[in-house]
C-alpha cells in the first residue's frame, strides 16, 4: 500500500461511475469525476511547488471542489489546513504564519485583504469561489485527471486543525494518516455504514464532525452524501426522504424539532441519526424520540483525538451519556491534582489513548507535553465518569472552554481583547444557556475608576477582529469580578448571575 488514507478513503473508488455528492438541485457527481477533479487539483498545487509535508491553508466555502482539494492534499501527501469560513483576515494571519503554509486558497472576496498578508509571510494564493470556479479550477482544467498518488506511511501528517487553548493562543493539532483512517474505519463499522448509505450531510467541512466523522466515514464505506452548503432547515426538510442517515450538532436536532414538518412520517425511513460536538439535553434526546420514533445516537470527540466514544448502533443509547469508549481506544478517570486513576464510578478528568489520538501541536513542545503524556494519554480537560454499564458521561469541563452551537470558543482570547478596551479595567468571559446554539458569549466588564466604557464601541472592535460566533452576544458591566481566596474570577458565580440572560432564546 502506498498512501493508505488515500488508497482507503478515495483510490479505491477510482473509475466509479457511482454517485458520490448529490445537490439539492439535483446534480450529481461521480466518484471518478470527484477524484479527476482532485488529482487536476493535485497537479496545480505540486507544480506550484509544494512538496509532500508542506501546508496548505484553505479558507473557502463548502462545495464539491473544496472536497477535491482535501483529496488532492491526501494524494500528493500535502498537509490540509481547513479554517473557518467565518475567521476573520487577523485570526488568518496567525494561522498562516504559525504553520508556515507554503499556499494559501480563499475565495476571490477574500483575496485583497489576504495577499498582503501572505506577501509578507511568503505564501502563495490561489481562489476557490462557493460556485468552484477561481484560479485554482482555472489552472486545473489544464491538467491531467489523473496523478501518481505520492507514497506516505499511517505515521505522515495528513491534516493540522486549529484548536485554541486556555491561554488564548491557537495550537495546530497535527493529525497522521493513522489517526484518521483508523477512526473512520471504527465508525463505519460501529455504526453500519455501507456503499447503500446516503448521508445527508449539512454541517461545514472545516472541523472535525464534518471533515473526518461524516465524510471519511462515508467515503470509507463507499457511500454518498446529500451535500448542502450549510444547515438550511426547509432543504434538510426536502432531502431527508432521499437519505438514510444524517450527523449534525445538537443545534440542528433543536431547531429541527422546533419545525411541525419534522415528523415520524418524513423520518421513518431513516436508518441513523448522530450527534456530537456538543452536550445533547437528555430532554432533546427524549423529545426527539417522542416526535420521531428514532433515539439520537451521541458520541464524543475532539479536534485532537477525533471519536473517543459512541453509544452502541444496537443496544441501549443511552441518554444524557456519550456510551462507551470506541473498539481501540482506553479511557480512564483520572484525579486532576495527582493524575492517578479514579475508582469507578468517580468523577474525574477523561484521558483517552488509542490510533485516534493526535501527535501533538505544531512547533509547541510544552503544550503537548502539558496535554499528552509520555504513556500516550492525552488530558481532554473534559470531565467525567463512567457508569455501571461502561458508559461515560460527560459532566463539565476543566477547561475554560464555551460551545455555541458547535463552535468552540476559547474565552481568554476574547477577554485580552476586551481588557485592551478604553474605559475597561479587566473583564471576564462566560458561556451562558442559550435554547438554539445551547451556549452563547457574554461579556462581564469591569470599568476602569471614574470611566464609563462603551459597550457598542468595544463589540465593534471586537467584530473587526474577532469571528462572528465568538462576539458575546452581550456585554454587562458590574463593579468587580467574584475572586476566590486565591484571586481567581470565580466564572462559576458569574454563570450562575447571568444564567437566564438568553434563556428563552
Ligand atoms: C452562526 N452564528 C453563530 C453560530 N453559527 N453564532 C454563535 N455560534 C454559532 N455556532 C452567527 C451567524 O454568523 C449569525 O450572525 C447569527 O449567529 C445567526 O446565524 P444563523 O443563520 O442562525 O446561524 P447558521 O448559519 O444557521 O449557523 C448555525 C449552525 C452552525 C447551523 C448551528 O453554527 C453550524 O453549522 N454549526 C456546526 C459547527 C460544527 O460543525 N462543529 C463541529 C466542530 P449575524 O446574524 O450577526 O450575521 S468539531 C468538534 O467539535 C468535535 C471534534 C466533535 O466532537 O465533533
Ligand atoms: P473541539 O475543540 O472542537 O475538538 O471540541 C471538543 C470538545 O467538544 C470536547 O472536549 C467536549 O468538551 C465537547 N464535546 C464533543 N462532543 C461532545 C458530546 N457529545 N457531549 C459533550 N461534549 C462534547
């Protein structure tokens, strides 16, 4: 075998005249038209240049040539650094300069306020518009459809995924060909996916959920996906009748429930419905099953170590859990002051090691050091135990961490924006409950002595730098921020104040 993602997730289809991407409009493109299109992509980029390990940063919107362009990095071995669409051009910079991306792709819209930025960190830029056409489908038209796949070993880096961090400073989580294939191939089994299957697939391909759970799993087993731009409540509505299972964040299940079309009618036929990324409400499982006869299968992972655990495909799923740990992968309880294991049934922080688990962030020895440990176990900093049944449940976190439908959103880096603010003397970050993205931001400030910061002006700024999903939705001002004894702004105070701030909504 010369490159096993590849030959795994993509060689083997070559020559497929078999549907692999299904439009809401009713096109359809093949397996082999999807992998000329990659390896056209594949020519550009190593005649561009690139060699097997560089990077290439690609900031673009989801359509079937931002797939090929991922099947082109697995092919010519190159690194795939997907970014979020909505990052704006000063979050780029970093990632761009911190990975020493030899390339970066955006779309034309981007592109002005990009090339300086890549001008000065000596990358190139090609585009890639929503519709597929730009300078990289131009260049590639002239290329041939096929290209020799570049030989690469289960241990080659296949992706970096930025993942932010307690500190506010994002770490590039170096992910191999291993990591990846071994959890596709895990899931696919676990949860039956076979070349009948069509995914109805709604969420972005710049993370995890929907990059390495959705499509590798799918591509694995030969299947093929609806493929809509975003999670669009009337096209999931029209589509679902030609899927047999969807994967989404519990946002979508919320919103989905809140439609009187989402029915046992129109969801009878379907074989399987996951969620992850986020907490499910035991209360949305139960809803969910109420309204459709299907219980949500939740499963647990992350950027670093992809899928640790699922509830079972047969057997009990069990609500309010994340089910057992996956075929391969251990995960133990640990203590967090002494790091040694918990009896069972404590609570405790979740270790995970396995193929799954990442080789560390990029150019960050003491964070990785900090994080995974030299027997291989990586500290999630998520908290929890396990039940009597093996099953783990997901408790809290010990980390400083705000998930807002999906997103992760680190709220240090928006506190050293905010303190720099005119009038602001510190500031505090929380997640508060929110009925459709399940957490939202709000901002606690404190002004500086006789000052009187203005809160319009501070999330203006922040909007200029900071992503849309990450501005706090609303900032508060008090006198002072709740300190423990050892001078620690007490957050779980603070979310306990604010809790009913966006109850409804
Ligand atoms: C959009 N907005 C958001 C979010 N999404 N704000 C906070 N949190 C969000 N998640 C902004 C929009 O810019 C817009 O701002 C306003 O909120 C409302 O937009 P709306 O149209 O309602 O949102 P949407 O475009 O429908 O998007 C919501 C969404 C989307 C469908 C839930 O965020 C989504 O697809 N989330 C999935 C994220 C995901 O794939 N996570 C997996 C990470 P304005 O109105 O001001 O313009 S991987 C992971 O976590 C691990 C590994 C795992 O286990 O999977
Ligand atoms: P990310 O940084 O995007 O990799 O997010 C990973 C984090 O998302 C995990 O550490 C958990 O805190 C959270 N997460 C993922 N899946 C679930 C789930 N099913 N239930 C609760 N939290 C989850």
């Amino acid at each position: 075998m010369t490159n096993p993602l590849y030959d795994q997730l993509f060689g083997k289809h070559a020559g497929k005249q078999t549907p692999f991407l299904l439009f809401r409009d009713g096109t359809v493109l093949t397996h082999a038209a999807f992998l000329e299109q990659a390896a056209r992509f594949a020519h550009v980029l190593t005649e561009g240049g690139l060699k097997p390990g560089d990077r290439v940063a690609v900031q673009v919107h989801k359509s079937a040539e931002a797939l090929a362009l991922y099947a082109a990095c697995v092919q010519a071995g190159i690194v795939f650094l997907p970014l979020n669409t909505a990052y704006t051009v000063d979050e780029l910079d970093y990632f761009i300069d911190n990975s020493g991306a030899r390339i970066v792709i955006c779309d034309d819209g981007s592109k002005t306020l990009l090339q300086p930025v890549a001008d000065r960190l000596g990358a190139g830029v090609e585009t890639l518009n929503a519709d597929g056409s730009g300078s990289l489908s131009d260049r590639s038209a002239a290329m041939p459809a096929h290209y020799p796949t570049v030989e690469r070993s289960a241990d080659d880096l296949a992706a970096f995924l930025y993942t932010s961090g307690t500190t506010g400073r994002s770490k590039g989580a170096m992910l191999t060909q291993d990591n990846l294939l071994s959890n596709a191939a895990t899931l696919a089994d676990l949860w039956r996916f076979t070349a009948e299957d069509v995914l109805l697939h709604a969420l972005p391909i710049f993370h995890t959920h929907g990059l390495f759970v959705a499509t590798n799993v799918t591509l694995i087993a030969g299947g093929s996906m609806i493929f809509l731009p975003k999670f669009d409540q009337d096209a999931v509505i029209d589509l679902l009748p030609k899927a047999t299972a969807m994967m989404g964040v519990p946002t979508f299940y919320t919103r989905l429930l809140g439609d009187e079309r989402f029915n046992r009618e129109l969801t009878g036929h379907m074989r399987l419905f996951v969620s992850g990324s986020a907490p499910l409400l035991a209360e949305t499982h139960k809803d969910f099953e109420d309204r459709t006869g299907h219980r949500i299968l939740e499963r647990y992972g992350m950027t670093e170590t992809n899928m640790n655990t699922s509830n079972p495909y047969d057997g009990e799923r069990k609500a309010g859990t994340v089910g057992p740990p996956l075929p391969g992968v251990e995960l133990i309880i640990t203590d967090p002051d002494t790091a040694l294991e918990l009896p069972h049934g404590d609570i405790g922080q979740i270790e995970v090691r396995g193929p799954n688990v990442f080789k560390g962030y990029w150019q960050m020895p003491e964070k990785t050091a900090a994080e995974l440990r030299d027997n291989g176990f990586f500290i999630t900093g998520d908290l929890g135990r396990i039940d009597e049944d093996g099953y783990v449940q997901i408790v809290g976190r010990n980390k400083d961490l705000i998930i807002s439908g999906g997103y992760n959103i680190y709220p240090k880096e928006i506190e050293l924006l905010l303190d720099e603010q005119p009038g602001v003397l510190e500031s505090a970050v929380i997640g508060v409950p929110h009925a459709d993205f399940g957490e939202t931001v709000l901002g606690v400030i404190v002004p500086r002595p006789g000052e009187t910061p203005d809160p319009e002006q501070i999330l203006q700024v922040a909007g200029a730098s900071l992503a849309r999903f990450k501005h706090p939705r609303k900032l508060v001002i008090v006198d002072s921020l709740p300190r423990n004894t050892m001078g620690k702004v007490q957050k779980n105070l603070l979310r306990d104040a604010f809790k009913d701030t966006f109850a409804a909504g």
